[in-house]
C-alpha cells in the first residue's frame, strides 16, 4: 500500500545518490512531493554538480510523482533557508526534513588538519542546525512536523574518524533537544544510524584496507564489506517513511540502527554507577582509595602496544 503520506512535503538533503536518493524515492513513492537537495560534489565534498539532483528528479517524476531540485550546499544558514524556501515555493507547505547529506574526509587525529574538523563537521553537525533550523519555524507555525536525522554508529568511537564521530553524535545531541523543544508543537525529531552499500562505504580505497587487514589476519573488515554489500539503501528508507507517519507520533528524540535486515532502538545514557560524599564533594586522596569501587572492572579498549 503506498500513499501513506499523500498531501505531505519532504525534503532530503543529500538525495542525489545512496541513502538519500532511497529515501527521497520511497517518500515520494508514499505520496509526498519531494525537494531533492544535493550539492553533487566527489565523496570528500570537493566540487558540485546538478546532475545527481536533476536525475532523481526526473526518476521521481516518471513514476509519477512530483519532485524539485536544489543544489545548495546543506553547510550555510543562507542554504538552509533557500531549501526550506524551494519546498515552499514549489509545494505550498513543508512537512518533513531527512536530514542526510554529508562526506568523509577521514584521518588519524595526530595528522587532522583543521580544514578537515572544520569541514566535515559543518556538514553533517551545521548542515542539520542550518536546514532544520529554518524548517522548526514553519513546523512550529503548522502544529506538525518531522525531522530525521541521520547519524553513524561511527559516532560511538571509530579509528580516523574523529571529525566524523564528533558530528554525527553531536547530531543525537541535536535530536534530543529538538525533540524537548519541538515536541509541543507536534513535531517529532529522531536519528538514525544507517548501515548501507554506497560509495562512501564501498569505494576503492575501503576494498584495498579490507583486503590489506584480511592478509594481515584481521577479517572483522571484510566480514562488515560484506555486510554492506547486501544493505542496500533502499532498506533504510522504509524506517524513515514510518518514523513520518502517525503511528510514530509518540517516538520522540530516539535513535535507531538500521540497515539490511536489522532495525534497532538504541539506549539513550544513563548513570549506571555514582558515590556519595556525605561531605558535599571528594579529594583526590578520597578518590584514589574509592574509584576503584565504581571504575575497577573497566577495560582499556586499546590498550598500550
Ligand atoms: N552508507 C552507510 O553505511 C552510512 C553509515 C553511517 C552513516 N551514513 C550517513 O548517511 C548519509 C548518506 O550517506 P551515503 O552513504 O548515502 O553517502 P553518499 O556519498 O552516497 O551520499 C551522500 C550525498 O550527500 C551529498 N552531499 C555531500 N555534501 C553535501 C552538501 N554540503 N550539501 C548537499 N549535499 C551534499 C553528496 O553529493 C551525495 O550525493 C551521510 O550523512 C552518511 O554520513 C551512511
């Protein structure tokens, strides 16, 4: 059954190619008209095109559906609003927001220069305040709307991607004050954190380290290349339709796995273990004797060579 979000308005950033793309096709596949955002550039963020945006357009529109380009980097507030105002002018109205686009541009920490930091987190980090920020005023006006954010389960620590894993979990961070602000006015804001084949998984460069830490005995790489090859983009774009339907009203400021045949909710944070000074505060002295009470059994999870 499609047309589940008939009369709705959408725009996925980034939707010219792998996740977004699926994602703008199933939305519009439900009945949404959709704004194809995506600045077109090579998997680092250098250069731009309108190609990968026209060619959803027209694939969403031969099927029938109703589409419009934008081209704008998601990376400014200016192209925020010119995004939200391409939906507006197009469609009359704005519903949901995937926010999806971004690039790598991955290093070991040591060597990081500052125009990698720079740059990748204000794709993924500034590029959701930037769009979802102009889209929070006309949701908030309507008493409705949907916000996806799209995270990584690198954000919970992944070697050469320091910039990266900094972004995408200041993006659950985001997600969860949007959802304690917006939530009133009937919008909901949730994450995800995709696993799919595309060229930002399964490029060259990933295939040649796989295939070097295989020869070096470490297959955990090339078991998880084959993972991706059979998650398909098209298999994270359903969770993204739902979590914009009305069944998920109540699902508010959480975050999600998905990807092949896997759908997760992840647990948000939570003390697990504290002490108490009757004094009001401890010494280092008081420290030493008693945090291994609450630290004792912890692993280093890379430990000294
Ligand atoms: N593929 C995965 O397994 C995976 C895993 C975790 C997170 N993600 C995240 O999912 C999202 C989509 O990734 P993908 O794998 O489909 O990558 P992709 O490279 O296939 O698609 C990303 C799209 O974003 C566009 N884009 C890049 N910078 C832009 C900008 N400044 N403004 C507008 N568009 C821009 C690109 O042109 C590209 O079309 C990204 O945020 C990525 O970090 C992907």
């Amino acid at each position: 059954m499609a047309g589940r979000l008939e009369g709705k308005v959408a725009i996925v950033t980034g939707a010219g190619r792998g996740i977004g793309r699926a994602e703008a096709l199933l939305l519009a596949q439900e009945g949404a008209a959709v704004v194809v955002n995506d600045l077109g550039g090579a998997l680092n963020g250098s250069g731009q095109s309108s190609c990968a945006a026209d060619a959803v357009v027209v694939e969403i529109r031969s099927a029938g559906g109703r589409a419009a380009a934008n081209y704008d980097s998601v990376a400014s507030m200016d192209s925020g609003e010119r995004i939200v105002k391409t939906a507006l002018d197009n469609f009359g109205r704005l519903d949901i927001v995937v926010n999806n686009a971004g690039f790598l541009r991955d290093r070991m920490f040591h060597n990081m220069t500052e125009d990698e930091w720079d740059s990748v987190i204000s794709v993924h980090l500034k590029g959701h305040f930037a769009v979802s920020r102009a889209a929070a005023v006309v949701f908030r006006e309507r008493r409705w709307g949907r916000i996806i954010n799209t995270s990584s389960e690198a954000g919970l620590g992944n070697v050469g991607q320091a910039n990266y894993s900094a972004a995408k979990e200041g993006i659950i961070g985001l997600t969860r004050t949007l959802a304690l602000e917006l939530g009133r006015y009937g919008v909901t804001t949730n994450a995800i954190r995709p696993r799919a084949g595309t060229r930002m998984t399964l490029n060259d460069e990933i295939r040649a380290q796989a295939e070097k830490a295989a020869k070096m005995g470490k297959t955990q790489f090339a078991d998880a290349m084959k993972q991706l090859e059979s998650s398909k983009p098209e298999y994270v774009a359903p969770l993204v339709v739902w979590l914009c339907t009305d069944d998920a009203a109540h699902v508010n400021g959480r975050t999600f796995l998905i990807g092949g045949p896997t759908v997760g909710l992840f647990s948000e944070p939570e003390l697990v273990r504290s002490m108490y000074s009757p004094r009001g505060f401890w010494t280092v002295d008081e420290l030493l004797g008693a945090m291994p009470g609450i630290v004792g059994d912890l692993v280093n999870p890379a430990p000294p060579l």
